[in-house]
C-alpha cells in the first residue's frame, strides 16, 4: 500500500558571458611658452559642463581628470554563485531555483564525497543551510555519460523532488510515497550488508519521469541509459550508481528540502563541477 502527497516542480536553464576591456596612453613634447600677457579663463574640461573660469575638479571627481561625466566608476558584480561551482556549472541551475544539494568528490575515480546544501538568500547570495556530511557514490566514481552497468555516478545539475521509503515520512514537504517495495537484501561492494539502505531515498531526475514514485521504471532515454539514481541511506561502502547518506543525515535533508524553492542536486568531481 503506497501513500502520497504534494507536487512537483520545474526545471529550466541560464546562460553567462563576460567581456574584457583594453587601455593605453601617449604623450607629445611640449610646445614653446606662450607670450606673456594678461591672464585668460581656460576653457572647460571635456565632460565639464560648469562655466568657465570655474576651479577645476579634484582628480576622481566626475567629470575631472581622467574620468568623463558619463563613464561608470566600476563595472557591475557578477551575479553571486554557489561555493565552488564554476560559470558553465551554475549556467544549468534554473532561475527559480533556491535550494541546491552539492556533492562533490575530489577527482573523478573517487566513490566517496562530501555533500552540502546550499540556499539563497533574496540578495542573491548562496550560504550553506545543512552539512557538509559524508556521503559515498559509485563505485568507480563519477561520469558524463552514464549507461547501466558502468558502476559511476552521473554528472550534472539535475532536479530533486520526489521521495519515498520503507520506512514512514519523516517529515518531508516534498511528495513521499512509503511503500515495503523499498526493502533490500544483500551485500555490498565492501561485504557490507544493504538492509535498510532504502528505508528513506529521495529520486534524482535523471532518466525518468518527474512527479512519480522512486519507484517507477519509466525510462525516457531508454534502459541502456540506466535510471533509478537516488539519495539513499548509506550502508558503508560505495554504490551501483547512487548518492548515499547517513541516515539522521537524510533524514534532516528531507525535512529541510521545500518544493517551492525548486530543488536540484548539483554532483561530479570537483574539476567537473568547477568549470
């Protein structure tokens, strides 16, 4: 028996540039002196709209030397990003978005990670929320290009909103489906055994339809593509493909993450996600 609750959220894109600016400068040899004679008014500097004869203006006033009237004094600030991800990176984070889990691990073989969630703020900026915690992915780490079998995490910004476990909700806002389907036998990589690995997950949208179940089988870039990547509890060892947490750790990341803030899980290596 499955029971459900709540809506999912969207996913869109941006983009971003930058521009770089060159100076220089000349100078002549001076001209012989004028004659002398009575003393005139000088005319008004370039971009000095004030009458003649006025004082002139103090270098780094508008208007005086070096600086036009109509020149900005400095460039705008780049818009502020999440710690440690890169322009091409944070370009994939939607607009809407608020509320960005960051697992990162330290090259791209690695299959443990560190896992932080970041919000922000109405001013733009990004501060972390919760963590940074432990976490573990694929065994043999991280890829761009996920297929089934490969035993590595995909790479990439991808949306975050529907969870679900053996285990009753904890208190999530995001839809949670608790169903026994959940249980898992077995052991790990390590001899660890899988029991309970899934008594809470959360779907990450790679390779499936949004607003489902984690545990729906739809694949829409077909099998081979592989599909059921999810944050699971950790058993102690590395994963098929998953991201995997501690528990109280997962716990507290499915209470905090708030649909409205359009969610999505941000992971690779950092040389990757840097970019």
């Amino acid at each position: 028996m499955s029971v459900r609750k709540g809506a999912p959220a969207l996913l869109s894109a941006g983009t971003l540039c930058a521009a770089l600016l060159l100076t220089g400068c000349a100078s002549t040899a001076p001209s012989d002196p004028a004659p002398a004679g009575p003393p005139t008014s000088a005319p008004p500097a370039v971009g000095d709209s004030r009458p003649a004869g006025a004082p002139p203006r103090a270098a780094g006033e508008v208007g005086g030397p070096g600086q036009s009237a109509s020149s900005p004094s400095s460039a705008p600030a780049p818009a502020p990003r999440i710690p440690g991800i890169g322009p091409a990176t944070h370009a994939l984070v939607p607009d809407g978005t608020t509320q960005a889990l960051v697992v990162t691990g330290t090259t791209a073989d690695d299959n443990t990670a560190t896992a932080t969630l970041y919000e922000r703020a109405p001013g733009g900026r990004w501060t972390a929320a919760a963590g940074p915690w432990p976490a573990h992915n694929a065994l043999r780490g991280w890829t761009e290009d996920h297929v089934a079998g490969d035993l590595r995490t995909p790479i990439g910004v991808f949306r975050i909103g529907d969870a679900g476990g053996r285990l009753p909700d904890p208190g999530a806002r995001i839809p949670y489906d608790q169903d026994r389907e959940f249980a898992i036998s077995g052991t790990g990589f390590s001899g660890e055994s899988l029991e309970g690995s899934f008594d809470h997950v959360i779907a990450i949208d790679y390779n499936r339809v949004p607003g489902r179940t984690p545990l729906d089988k739809e694949r829409p870039l077909g099998p081979g593509k592989g599909g059921g990547v999810w944050i699971h509890v950790d058993h102690g060892g590395p994963t098929q493909a998953c991201v995997a947490l501690e528990r109280e750790d997962l716990r507290e990341l499915l209470r905090a993450l708030d649909p409205s803030r359009e969610p999505v899980v941000v992971m690779g290596p950092a040389p990757a996600l840097g970019r």
